[in-house]
C-alpha cells in the first residue's frame, strides 16, 4: 500500500469529522514539522484538540527529525498520531467521540 493512499484516507476521515486539517509543504526554510496540522472539536466537548499526524506506508519508519518534532508537539500538549494503514486512518478520534 502506498503512503499516498493512507493519506487520502486521513484527509477523508478529518473532513467527515468537520476537523481543520492544514498540510504543509517542507521547502527547508522555517520549523520542521509532520505531514498535517490541525484541530478538531468533539461533539460533546467545549474545547478543540490541536493534533499532528504523520502518515506512512505499513511497516515505514519515523526519521530522526520526525521523532524530535513529535516529542515537541506532545511536550507542548497536543496530540500525535502516526498512520499507517487505511483501517487506522478510519478510527482516528474514535476515542474522543
């Protein structure tokens, strides 16, 4: 399975679930970051959830880099979710609904 597909299914799941998503495009100028950036606001919730997600292709590795930026997404108090399969793009957030 390719990266590509597991992507398309993240952007699917993030707009069935209304969540802003913002997929940036490294050039290497500014702070690294992961593939997308975004908020979501559960339904019974009065506050939004900031998250980062890292797509990959199954059995894909995390670099360096993207260990670093994820320790400092968490250490500031968001989410991060590393994807890696269709099946696990289609639960994201289920266990905040």
């Amino acid at each position: 399975m390719l990266e590509k597909t597991i992507k398309e299914a993240v952007k699917k799941r993030l707009k069935e679930l209304g969540a802003y998503q913002f997929w940036p495009v490294q050039t290497g100028f500014g702070t690294a970051t992961i593939d997308c950036l975004g908020c979501y606001r559960p339904v019974a919730s009065a506050h939004g959830i900031f998250f980062a997600i890292e797509t990959k292709r199954p059995g894909g590795k995390l670099t360096f880099r993207q260990h670093l930026t994820i320790e400092l997404i968490k250490h500031a108090g968001g989410r991060v979710y590393v994807i890696d399969s269709v099946e696990a793009a289609r639960k994201l957030f289920d266990d905040v609904n």
